[in-house]
C-alpha cells in the first residue's frame, strides 16, 4: 500500500488531473483536499476528454473511492451539473463521498469576489467562483457546511444564521437582487440536498478505515504552491493551502501516514490571473504567443490566455523544500518541441546586483520578483519527437538532457515524464 499525495509545485495547471488519472488507474481512494470550482483538471482517457472541476480524477475507476474532502469549497450547483454531466457520459459517480465538514459556495459569494476584485487596489485576477469570500467565512466562522444540509427541518434556520452576513455584504455593493431573496435561496439549496444525500459521509472516518487496511490513496492537489496562502506569491494567491500539509488538513489523513510526495511541474511554467502578478521567467510574446496556441494554453475554468514562462528551477526548489517531495511529475514535455533553445532560470540578479542562486526568498520578498533578472542555463532543443516513448532513452537526447538539468538544479528525481494528453502517453522512470 502507499499513500500519496500529487502537489502542484508552479501556479497551478501542471497537469495534475492527467497525472492522478493515471495512478488512480491502482488507486483505492482518490481525496480533493483544497480549493473549489476554480479548479480544472483537465483529463483525456477511454471516456473522453474532461475538465472536472470538483469531482477527484479518480471517478473514472469505478474501484476507486472518490472524497471530495473538508479543505474543498463546493458549489452546489457546480458540482451537481459536473456529475450529472459525467452520468450523461457513462460515469455513474456512486463512489463519490462528500465530506461533512466542506464549506458550501452561496449564491452571494460569487458576486462578492467580483466586487471585491473591482474594489481591491491591486487586481488579483481570482476564477470569480467566490473561493476568497466562502474560505474567509470559513475562517470568521459563519460558514455552511454540507453536513447543514442534513437536517431539513434545521435547515431554514441554519441559512437564516449565514443569509443576514451575506446579504448585508452584498447591500454594500449595489448589487442586490431578488434572486437572493431567502425563499429563493433556501428553496434552491433544499433541491441541492435531495441530490447531494446520496453522497455525504463523514469522510475522515472512510479515510482512517482506508489508511488502516493498507489501502492505496491518492491525495490530489488543486492549484499550485505558488498559490498557496501562506506560501505562495501573496496577495497573487488562492485562499486554500495547496501544500501537502494542505493534504492533511484538508481531509483529515494524519501527516505521518504520507509516503510518497509527488511534485508537479509543467515543462514550462504558466501563470492566469492579472499582470502584476509575479512571474519572473514570462517568455517575450514571440515564443509565448505560438506555444500558447499550439499547447492550448487558455484557462479550463474561465478560458484566459495563460502566461507562459521559462522553467525557473529556483521557485521549483523552494516548492520542493516546503512540500518536502520525494519525485517530480513533468507533463508537457513534446509541446517544447521546436524551439531552437531551451531556457532553464538559476538564478536571479537582484536590482542591486547581488545573485541569487541557490535557496530562493532568503532576502528577496515575492513582490522583489518582479525586479530580478532571471539568468538562464541555455540548452539546445530538439526539432521531432516521437510519438510513442516507452523509455528514458527513446526521448529526444537534448530532452534527456532538459530533464536531467531540472533533476539536478531542483535536486529531486523526474519518475514520471508525460509527453502528451492521452493516459497512455507517459514513461515511468
Ligand atoms: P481564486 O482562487 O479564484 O481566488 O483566484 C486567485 C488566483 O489563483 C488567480 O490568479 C487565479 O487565476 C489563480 N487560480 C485559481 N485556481 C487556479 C487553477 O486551478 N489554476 C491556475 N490558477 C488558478
């Protein structure tokens, strides 16, 4: 048995669905820890192609356990639409398992994010799915949670409790509607208990049940450590903790019980969200531009344009120190496929010329990476890759060597290589 956990180490979007949908294939358990409906993960296999926002990639293993655990924000409607359009594709969801403790995603809490974005000096860029406004609830303590949805008879009281907080947020911006007048509202979310009842559990106990009979769970990070709360690009973040101690809080698996910390990294970094945001490798616009087109690289939750950088191997290592992983994931490796020269950042050079090398953020505050100057380790690249690899050596050698430089300078091992969408288009190392 193994418990592992599959952690974003960029800005999200490395490829995680496609990573945990191939483990899972010999998973017992597949767990969401954090985040919400801003999430996409992105999923080619026998099915069709998905981008499941709430739903653990796992679904597709009909063995497979799926929590949605306590650390997720879920959207009601969201999640009923995702399943309901995976039962529509031959995917029956009856091993999916909502957690009591999950914080529930209000009509009001979407609204409230966009206002906030429009009202913030600095414009975050957030998914507008509500993540900010339902995890600060959560942290002021007047939150829903699904297990609230048990009970109908308390139900109506338990929404007045959080309706009267929400609605005088809202009145505050203009932007009041009938649409959340309380009938409204409470007739709403008493539909969405009669669809989410076949799936609440109090999910921590199936996960103690599962560690103890030596099962093998997938722990399945949304977004990445470069948007964590605490330890990503603050104030350019998400609200959850996206960190394999994320993985814990966020379900309910004792920390000690993780054996294995997958690290995912994308073969070149991207970021969404707005311009002031960080990100000290963006490629100049004349490589950015065609491998945005060619590798599809738009947002799957809201379909922005992706920023697109250099692999900077410094902030990989400072995801590595904080997640403590054990292995690297890299996905996306074939759509590299025609540059003339591959760049891999070392270091920065700071405003005052000083270098920094070797353990990042030691001195230097993430707002400083917008003043730095990436310096490069160039490699040539490679003109044709092969459709099918099944081994280290049938890649390109000037990508064996792309790979090896990242191993050394992040200084953890690439076990997994994923060189395109499909399931079956990935070498284990
Ligand atoms: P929020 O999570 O919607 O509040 O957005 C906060 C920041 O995280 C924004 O810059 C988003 O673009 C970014 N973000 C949130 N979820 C994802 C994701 O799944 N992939 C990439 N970026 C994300």
């Amino acid at each position: 048995m193994s418990v592992t956990a599959v952690i974003g180490a960029q800005w999200g979007d490395e490829g995680k669905g496609k990573i945990v949908d191939f483990l899972a294939q010999k998973a017992d358990m597949v767990i969401r820890f954090n985040g919400g409906p801003n999430a996409g993960h992105t999923i080619h296999n026998e099915f069709g192609k998905f981008a499941l926002h709430l739903v653990p990639s796992g679904i597709f293993n009909p063995k497979t356990i799926c929590i949605i655990g306590n650390g997720v924000a879920i959207d009601p409607k969201i999640l009923i639409e995702e399943i309901e359009s995976l039962q529509q594709k031959g995917i029956e969801c009856l091993n999916l398992k909502i957690s009591t403790k999950a914080h529930l995603i209000m009509p009001w809490h979407p609204l409230i994010d966009s206002f906030q974005e429009q009202s913030r000096g600095k414009e975050i860029g957030t998914t507008r799915r509500g993540i900010g406004p339902v995890f600060a609830d959560k942290a002021i303590r007047v939150g829903l949670r699904v297990e609230d949805l048990l009970d109908e008879n308390k139900f109506p009281q338990k929404l007045l409790e959080v309706y009267s907080h929400g609605q005088n947020i809202l009145r505050g911006t203009n932007w009041y509607s009938n649409e959340f007048a309380y009938n409204r509202v409470l007739e709403k979310y008493l539909f969405y208990r009669t669809k989410f009842l076949p799936y609440i559990e109090e999910t921590e106990f199936l996960i103690w049940e599962a560690v103890a009979e030596r099962k093998n769970i997938l722990l399945e990070g949304a977004q990445g450590t470069l948007l964590d709360l605490d330890f990503g690009t603050y104030p350019y973040v998400t609200s959850s903790a996206c960190t394999a101690a994320g993985a814990s809080q966020g379900s309910g698996l004792p920390p000690t019980a993780i054996d294995e910390i997958i690290g995912v990294v994308k073969a070149f970094p991207t970021r969404v969200g707005s311009k002031e945001q960080p990100f000290p490798t963006e490629m100049p616009k004349s490589v950015a531009d065609p491998l945005r087109k060619m590798a599809g690289e738009y947002g799957s939750t809201t379909g922005r344009p992706r920023r697109i950088g250099w692999f900077d191997a410094l902030l990989v290592k400072y995801s590595a120190k904080i997640n403590g992983f054990t292995k690297l994931a890299i996905t996306r490796l074939d759509n590299l496929t025609g540059l003339k020269t591959l760049k891999i950042c070392y270091g920065y050079r700071t405003p005052d010329n000083k270098i920094i090398s070797t353990l990042l953020m030691r001195g230097l505050t993430f707002s400083d990476l917008n003043q730095v100057k990436p310096l490069y380790y160039e490699i040539p690249g490679w003109n044709k890759f092969p459709k099918k690899c099944k081994k280290f050596s049938d890649l390109p050698s000037q990508a064996q060597f792309y790979l090896e430089v990242i191993e050394k300078m992040v200084g953890v091992p690439i076990k997994l290589i994923s060189y395109g969408p499909e399931r079956n288009q990935i070498i284990v190392k």
